[in-house]
C-alpha cells in the first residue's frame, strides 16, 4: 500500500471506531486514554463522527455507535438475503431460459451486479459479480431507476450522466423518463443492445410489500435470443413469476 494515499485523520477516525467492537458505551476519559489523542484533536474527531451520525451520546455523555450502523446494518442484511433466497431461482431460470441471469440492486448511487449464474454450455456473458454497471443503458439499470423515487432518480442521473455506448443509448433525459414510465406501466425493461452491441436484456422489479423495489432480475443473451416482441414477453413473465417467487420467500406477501 502506497503510504502517501494514507489519511491519518481518517485513520484517527477508524481507531475510534474499532474501539466499539469490545465495548458498548465508551466515555471520552476512557478513548483517550487508549488512543493516546491529545483532546483538542480526539474532540474534533469525535464531534465530527457524531454529527454524521456514526457516534452518539447518551444522557450522561458517553459514547455509542450512532444509528447509521443500524442504517448500513440493515443495508447489508437485506442485500444478503436478497442473494441468498433468490439464487435457487436464478439458477432454474437460467436453466430454462438457456440465458444468463443477473440479480443488481442500487447500492447509493451505484447499480451493482449482487449475483450472476450462466447457463451450462452457453455463451458467457461478460460481467462478474459486484461490478457496477451503468444505470440507463440496463435492463437492471432502467428497472431500478424506473421505481426509485424522483429525487433519487435525480440524484443518479445527476452522478452517471447519459453516455452514449451503442447507437441505440438513450441519452436524452425526456426520453429516458419516458422510458421509465414505459416500464412502469409494462412491468418490464429492456436493453435493446443500448450498452452492448448485439446484447439483449429483459428485466423485472422485485418489490417489497409497500411496493418499493428490492431489486431488479434479469435474462441477457445474444439478440438473436429474442427474436420478437412475443419472445421478450413470454421472457418477461416467466421473469415475474420469479419475481414473485422471491418476493414470497423475502416474506413480502
């Protein structure tokens, strides 16, 4: 590791932290006293951490973990266990498909692939697990954006811009949230080869029981895999009825 990438006050920050891992409450006397900070650089350190959220005090002065670990906690449980009970389904629709399946969340800004599984004795599609892939030229990317709420739709696009990848990229924004309506009203996305050149992608949401997304699903092949609209509709509802199938598993009736 290269030591001039290294931020000691981030450091500070972190050493604090790892503190919390043997204690539940901690006194400022006591953090001192096993850091070795002087106070006016252990007071910066912490005021700041409390103010995002990441320490707390209670009503003697003592110090917590704040709620944002709860926040990030949750985060990680849910992914974990979107993965985990959508996997038996992703490998039987990959299966039956023929076609690569894909699982990908919003992770912040970011859409990330969260599992993958190709099918036996077939092309591989080009994409590993934990790769961020781009928002709106996806069939993930469009499903996740199409039921994410304006504000962080605006957010995202804000952040990712519209790149052109193939001659087929959307990269109008008044077009691209005309898509997303599509999409809604469908309960499906396609990414008509718009990031990749003879790639075709059928994607559905999986909604939790306020209707939120979860995640998004999806089948990707080769475009001569989705030969017409009757296809890529038969592909979609065999995809929402995997949907579901996850969504029940998840407890969201």
């Amino acid at each position: 590791m290269n030591k001039n990438y290294h931020s000691s006050t981030i450091q500070k920050a972190i050493d604090v932290l790892n503190l919390f891992s043997g204690h539940k409450k901690l006194s400022f006397t006591t953090i001192k006293e096993n850091l070795g900070f002087n106070k006016s650089t252990l007071f910066r350190v912490l005021y700041t951490l409390e103010i995002n959220n990441y320490l707390n005090r209670d009503e003697h002065g003592k110090y917590e973990l704040g709620a944002i670990f709860f926040v990030l906690g949750n985060q990680f449980s849910r992914e974990k266990n979107v993965k985990k009970f959508a996997k038996q389904y992703l490998k039987e629709l990959s299966v039956k498909t023929g076609l690569t399946t894909q699982l990908g969340v919003l992770d912040g800004l970011n859409v990330i692939i969260l599992d993958k599984v190709d099918p036996p004795n077939s092309i591989k599609m080009y994409s590993k697990v934990g790769a961020i892939v781009s928002p709106h030229s996806t069939g993930q990317g469009k499903t996740l954006l199409a039921y994410s709420s304006t504000v962080k739709l605006e957010e995202i696009l804000e952040f990712h811009g519209l790149k052109k990848f193939t001659e087929n990229t959307i990269t109008s924004k008044d077009k691209l949230l005309k898509e997303l309506n599509s999409i809604r009203e469908k309960g499906y996305a396609v990414d008509n080869s718009e990031h990749e050149k003879h790639i075709k992608c059928v994607a559905v949401p999986i909604l939790n029981d306020k209707n939120d997304i979860e995640a998004a699903l999806s089948i990707t092949g080769l475009v001569m895999d989705f030969e017409d609209r009757k296809t890529i509709e038969n592909y979609s509802e065999i995809l929402k009825e995997t949907a579901l199938k996850v969504k029940k598993k998840l407890g969201f009736e």
